[in-house]
C-alpha cells in the first residue's frame, strides 16, 4: 500500500493496482470509509468498499488491507 496524498481527513492509496479514497468524518459519529478513486484523489464509486464505524484516518491505514471489504 502506498499512499500517494494524505490530508487531516483524506488519503489517497494505491494498492494492487487500484487507487482508493479514504476519508474519515465526524458528521453521525466518527467513522472512516474506503472508496475506489482515482490516482488525483477523486471518488469514482461511492459504494463504500471498506473502513468502518469509530476509526481514524490513520487507524484505517495502518491496518488497509485488513480493512477492506
């Protein structure tokens, strides 16, 4: 897993071949969630494709494979 941007909130990752979104929000809760993107940093499916419900940022990168769906 590389990750190619990473903000207070947002990353990019690249990871077998893929680029995926990852954004951690605090609007019902924390919950931090993966979503398949592009190399620049933008969503291409909103169908979340992993993450999960009082996890940071850097929680669900440190543990990316494992957090997939």
């Amino acid at each position: 897993m590389n990750i190619i941007n990473k903000t207070k909130t947002r990353a990019t990752v690249f990871y077998k071949g893929s680029y995926y979104i990852v954004s951690e929000s605090q609007r019902r809760g924390l919950e931090t969630l993966i979503f398949k993107g592009t190399s620049d940093g933008k969503i291409t499916d909103y169908s979340e494709c992993g993450g999960g419900y009082d996890l940071t940022l850097d929680e669900v990168l440190a543990n990316f494979d494992n957090m997939l769906h």
